[in-house]
C-alpha cells in the first residue's frame, strides 16, 4: 500500500487560502551560496541539451503516431502546475522544485516509445540528472513520479511529487494540444482537447480540495464524450488528491461533476 505523504508545515503565511494556478513562476536571482544550499533547479534541467533534444523528438514522434501535443509546452504546463499544488498545500520549496522538474520530464520516454514511456522516461532521466548533480535520494523521488503518472500503464501515486506530477499531467486539457488541422478529421481525443477552451487549477488549503476547473464548447464535444476518455484520467487524479489528503473535484462549465 502506498505510504502517506509527510504532512505539509502550517500555514503561516497569511496568503489567502484558495489559490490559482499561474503559468509561469518568476526566475529569482540567488547567490552563490544560495543556489548551491538549494541545489540544481528546472533552469538548470530546462538547459540540458539531452532534455531539450529529447522532448523535441519526443513530442515529433507522438505527433507522427497521432497523439496530442506532448513538447516543451506541456513539460511546462506539468512543471508549473505541480509546483503549485505542493506550494499551495504548504510543501518545503526544495520539495516543490522537485516536482516541477519530475513533472518537466514526466514525457520524456517518448523518445523511445509511447508504451511504457513512464519507466523509460524515469531511467533516461536518472542518468541526466545524476550528471547535473541532483541528490540521489530526489533522484529515486523523481523516478518514481516519472514512472507512475500515465493511467495506462497502472501507475499509481507512489509519493507527495508522483501526485502533484498525475494532477498536473491530466489537467492539462487544452485547445492548443490538438495538432490536427482538419477539425472534419478530429478523432474524440482531439474533439475533447479541442472542445477545452480554458483549465485551471484551484488549490483550497484550508478546504483541502484540489478543483480542476474546465471551460467546455459543448458544440464541439459533448461532455460524455469528456467523460468517456477523461474518466481514468479523473480516478487517477483523485487517488493522487486523496494521497495529498485533500478531495478531488472537477468542474466543468461551472457545475460541479465529481
Ligand atoms: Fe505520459
Ligand atoms: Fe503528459
């Protein structure tokens, strides 16, 4: 059975409680010392030439296998939305870049291939991340995260990062995913993609509930057909909410379906 997450520090922040997912975080400027205590960051990762080529490449084959966009901006999109979740819950911030960067290389054994890209995404990284000197023990995190994010393949929330990293993953649902320029052409993943004009995290401490918000043109898919490829994608979010001791709801067009 799955070990609980540590439970995040007490809120004495005095931020307001529930937050929203913003799409970029700023870059702040550390001193040496600093940036050595805290230890290799995304920057650094982002930076790697074998990252970079490798999610490029990544993302064209999906692409040629008719997938959904799965390049630099969903790495992004995953590294910033996991990141949120654990900062919002109150998670140590060493802790919160290990996620960004777990979710940042969630895809990256597409390179491969699409089957099991989960375990050969977590053994590319290990080697890449070793060399740019990340602690073993965030590497072992990492890797689990990496390995257990796709539904498909039984992956399972397996630490505090795996479940910020499955919660960012499947909320990104979005218009600007579908790479098939025949609308007439779409199959249902890219009719639902498409259909999703807006998504949105909502993190409530206090409430310990984990929202995703969607925005759904149900001229373009109905919601059933939401429901019909995103429900394993849902259950998996959920079990990754419970694992953060938090609930799990998703909204769609303002009502609220799970
Ligand atoms: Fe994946
Ligand atoms: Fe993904």
């Amino acid at each position: 059975m799955a070990e609980a997450a540590p439970s995040p520090r007490r809120d004495d922040t005095g931020r307001p409680d529930e937050l929203k997912k913003v799409h970029r975080t700023e870059t702040k400027t550390k001193t040496l010392a600093e940036a050595k205590r805290q230890g290799p960051t995304l920057d650094l990762v982002k930076a790697d030439t074998r990252v970079r080529t490798f999610i490029r490449s990544a993302n064209a084959q999906t692409g040629a296998i008719g997938y959904t966009e799965h390049g630099e901006r969903h790495a992004n999109t995953a590294a910033d939305g996991a990141r949120f979740i654990l900062k919002s819950l109150g998670h140590e911030p060493r802790r919160c870049e290990v996620a960004a960067v777990a979710a940042y290389l969630h895809d990256i054994g597409n390179v491969v291939t699409r089957e099991k890209h989960g375990q050969t995404g977590a053994i590319i990284a290990k080697d890449i991340l070793e060399d740019l000197g990340f602690d073993i023990e965030e590497i072992a995190v990492i890797m689990g995260a990496i390995a257990n994010h796709e539904e498909a393949e039984g992956g399972l929330p397996v630490s505090a990062v795996s479940a910020a990293v499955i919660i960012a993953d499947k909320s990104d649902v979005h218009r600007s995913r579908v790479r098939n320029p025949k609308t007439t052409a779409f199959d249902i993943h890219d009719r639902v993609n498409y259909a999703a004009t807006a998504s949105e995290i909502k993190v409530s401490r206090k409430e310990k509930l984990i929202t995703l918000e969607l925005s759904v043109d149900t001229e373009v898919a109905p919601i059933m057909e939401y429901f019909e490829i995103f429900l394993p994608r849902m259950m998996l979010s959920r079990r990754a909410a419970e694992f953060l001791h938090c609930n799990f709801a998703l909204v769609i067009n303002t009502t609220r379906l799970l």
